[in-house]
C-alpha cells in the first residue's frame, strides 16, 4: 500500500491527522445511510474498553489470579472467534481491502472504480478489530477518486459525524498507530 499518493484529497484528508494505513474488511455504498446510528460509536468503545484491559497487565503484578483471568480472556477470545466464523458464514463478508484512515475520512484502494460521483454520499462499513466478527458504519461524502495501476484510489470524507463518534475514532485511531509502531521495533 502506497502512502506516497500525490493528490489534493490526500491533504485534505491526511495531512493534519494521525492516520493508519491498514489492509481490513471494509466496503463503500454510495446512496447508503447508516442503518444502526449509535451503534459504531459503542462498538468502538466497546473494542477500546477490551483492548485497554488488555494491555494494563503489567508483568510484576502477574500472579495467580492475573494468569487465570488471562486463560478466562484467551478461552473468550476462542469462542469470539469461533462465534465469528458462524456469523460471517450466514453473512456476506466485506471484502479485505487496503486503506488508510484518519479522523478526517479515508482512502480505500479498490480493485474497479466505484463509479461514485464527487459529492455523492454513502456509508464506509469495516470491520475495525480483527477479532471481532462485527462492523461499523461511517457515514461519508466522495471526495474524489483517481485510477492506479492496480484499481482505484476512493477518498472519502466523513459527513458530519456526531462528536461521540469523532472522539470514539481518534481513541481507535490513536491504538492502532500505538500497535503499528510497536509492531514495528519487534524484531523478526
């Protein structure tokens, strides 16, 4: 994935925000609108408040009880994952698609052009933790789209989001950059 794309959208979107690029199932609709209103914002929070459990265990404060609330949470974890491979069977699966993402909209890169006329509005869907079998709706505006040599660059503003949401996206937004530059020193 590309983050050197030259293009005014780019700045609109990118240039005064952390931003993530990131490979996730997501899809557009142009003409859609949000089906479930409230629902991202509690999901994201939802993923923040697991997330976070997740990472405050601290390696001195391990003893019994931690280690067994751990197993507790791995055993979750399996029957999340588990429980998602039967949703996602009775459910179409938005397609695996890379992106790059800040608090402003984002930039998906498809295989065809979406044929979406700028201004046209719609609804991103994505999948934003990977164990997580669910996904949020954006609500979203086109702000342009160019071709590539391998599809289509698709920029989309986020239209009008209501605050909860905008903050419940910057904390999101803000752990995924955390665990890519994590991700990032570990040796391999």
């Amino acid at each position: 994935m590309n983050d050197a794309v030259v293009h005014p959208a780019e700045a609109a979107l990118f240039d005064d925000a952390l931003s993530c690029s990131l490979l996730l199932p997501a899809q557009f609709q142009v003409d859609a609108t949000v089906q479930r209103p409230g629902s991202s914002e509690m999901l994201l929070r939802s993923v923040a408040l697991v997330e976070d459990a997740r990472g405050n265990d601290d390696a001195d404060e391990r003893g019994d009880a931690s280690l067994q609330l751990q197993r507790l949470e791995a055993r979750l974890d399996l029957t999340l994952v588990l429980l998602g491979r039967l949703l996602q069977q009775s459910a179409p699966q938005l397609p695996a698609t890379p992106l790059r993402w800040s608090r402003h909209g984002l930039r998906l890169h498809l295989a065809n052009a979406s044929g979406a006329a700028i201004g046209s509005k719609g609804v991103v869907r994505l999948q934003p933790a990977e164990w997580l079998p669910d996904s949020i709706e954006l609500p979203v505006e086109v702000l342009a789209e160019a071709s590539d040599t391998t599809g289509s660059l698709l920029w989309l503003r986020l239209h009008n989001p209501s605050e909860a949401l905008s903050a419940a996206l910057e904390r999101h937004l803000f752990r995924l950059h955390r665990k890519q530059i994590a991700d990032s020193r570990r040796p391999r």
